[in-house]
C-alpha cells in the first residue's frame, strides 16, 4: 500500500484558476473584519470553490483563530475529496488536542473526508495516551478511525486496547490496592467496536485480537476492496486490488483512478 503516499503528488481537476484567484482576494478582503460572524460567513463564502487556494487558505484558520471559526473551516474543509484538505485537516488535531468542540468538527471532517491518508496522520496519536490531552482525545479518534476503516491503524489500536485493559485491573502496591487511569479503561469498548468495525473480527480481548489478526490479516488485504476516485469526474468506486483500473463515469480511454483507501470486508 505504498502507493498512498504518492496521492498528494497526483493532478486534481480544479476550479478555473481566474476564479479561484477572484474568490481568494474577495476572501482576503472581506474576511479583515473584528467580528466574529462575518468572518465565519466570509469562510463559508470562499468554501464554494473547490481549488488548492481556497484549501490553503482555508487550512491557515485551523489554528489560531477563535473555536468558531476553526470550526467553520474544519467544515468546509471535509467537503473537498482532495488529500490536501486531508492533510490540513489531519495536521490540526495535535494542535486541538485541548479544544474539544474543534476536535471533534475536525474529527467529523476526516470522517466526511473517508482517505487513508488521514488515518495514517491519526494513528500515531494512538501511542501517546500517556498525555493527558491527546487522552481525552482519543475517546473521539478512535470511533472515527473505526469508521475510516483502514486496516493500518488495526495493529495501534490492538496495542491500546492492550494498555486499555491493564488500566482496567487493579495492582497492589506496599499493601495497598490502586485502580489504573479510568479515561484509559473506558477506552476498552470503543476500541473493540473499531476493531470490528475495520475487521469484520470479534474476539474478546487484545490478545485474541491480535492472535486472530497475525491469522487472517493476508486473507483479509487479499480480498480487499480498494477504492478509487476517478481525476476526469470526481467520482469514487470500488474494485479488488490488481484489476485493471476502468474509471467510470466518463469516456476517457486513460486509466485515471487514484487510489483513496482500502476496505476489507
């Protein structure tokens, strides 16, 4: 699956560039205002235009600007099908990780936005559940990388889901008995689900889980549905991997499907 990382490098079809220019400077102009409101509506407004300016613009007010505006754009964003909006919307996470109404419009849009890129962003974070704010985090990544469906966060969410169990029992120490961190327990069930979610899988603990998943992982990515987006007409389908790549939608003799994500079941 290497071929991921080769999608922000690929051509999108865009607005007309004059338009796009237009609709920036008009962006640029209006958004210049202390009220609060006006810049939201300013954001919606410059949203309408689906090009990598109005995304770099957009992705600039991921941080830094009030919750409500971040929000705006986070919005906005998930509904561009580019990996750039993807990328934006991915890298803004840490820096939200203590604003949680932002989090989780952000959360939303990766969700909207359904490539395996943004699960490649977010499943490090898995590994940081030692940091209190990215904790809090991860009780709304991980029911969204459930839904993203990528089979490369099932092997960070079975090594959470192995810390998550642990902070479930209890240890004694010099006598006295202490309970783990709870927010960590409570991430128990939320993991399985995501885990079935992806998989397809049930087992009952993160041991079974990984047992199953060392099993079955080449017969699952085997018959993998990988699904691609058509450059000529934006429109995404699905087919096994190593079949030819007919795009859809349009006459166009060239193959021009670019890989989005990979389901397994």
């Amino acid at each position: 699956m290497k071929w991921f990382v080769l999608l922000a490098a690929m051509a999108y079809p865009e607005e007309n560039e004059e338009e796009c220019k237009k609709a920036v400077e008009a962006f640029r102009a209006s958004y210049n205002n202390s009220v609060e409101s006006a810049r939201i509506d300013a954001v919606r407004e410059v949203a309408k235009h689906q090009c990598e300016k109005t995304i770099g613009v957009l992705s600039q007010l991921l941080t830094g600007e009030t919750p409500k505006v971040r929000i705006a754009a986070a919005k906005a964003l998930g509904g561009y099908d580019h990996p750039k909006a993807v990328e934006a919307v991915a890298a803004a996470v840490l820096p939200n990780r203590d604003r949680h109404e932002v989090l989780e419009a952000l959360a939303k849009a990766l969700e909207d936005l359904d490539w395996e890129v943004g699960a490649a962003v977010l499943n490090p974070l898995l590994r940081k559940h030692d940091d209190m704010d990215i904790l809090e985090a991860l009780h709304i990544i991980v029911p969204v990388l459930g839904k993203m469906g990528s089979a490369t966060s099932v092997e960070p969410l079975i090594k959470l889901l192995e810390h998550a169990e642990n902070e479930g029992k209890r240890v004694r120490v010099g006598g006295k008995r202490y309970a783990g961190n709870p927010r960590l327990a409570a991430l128990k069930g939320p993991i399985d689900k995501a885990l079935q979610q992806i998989t397809g899988g049930d087992q009952s603990s993160s041991d079974k889980w990984d047992d199953w998943w060392k099993a079955n992982r080449e017969r699952l990515l085997a018959g993998a549905t990988v699904i691609y987006r058509c450059k000529a007409t934006g429109k995404r389908w699905g087919q096994r991997a190593g079949e030819p790549q007919e795009c859809p939608n349009h006459d166009k003799p060239q193959k021009d499907g670019q890989p989005v994500k990979v389901k397994l079941h």
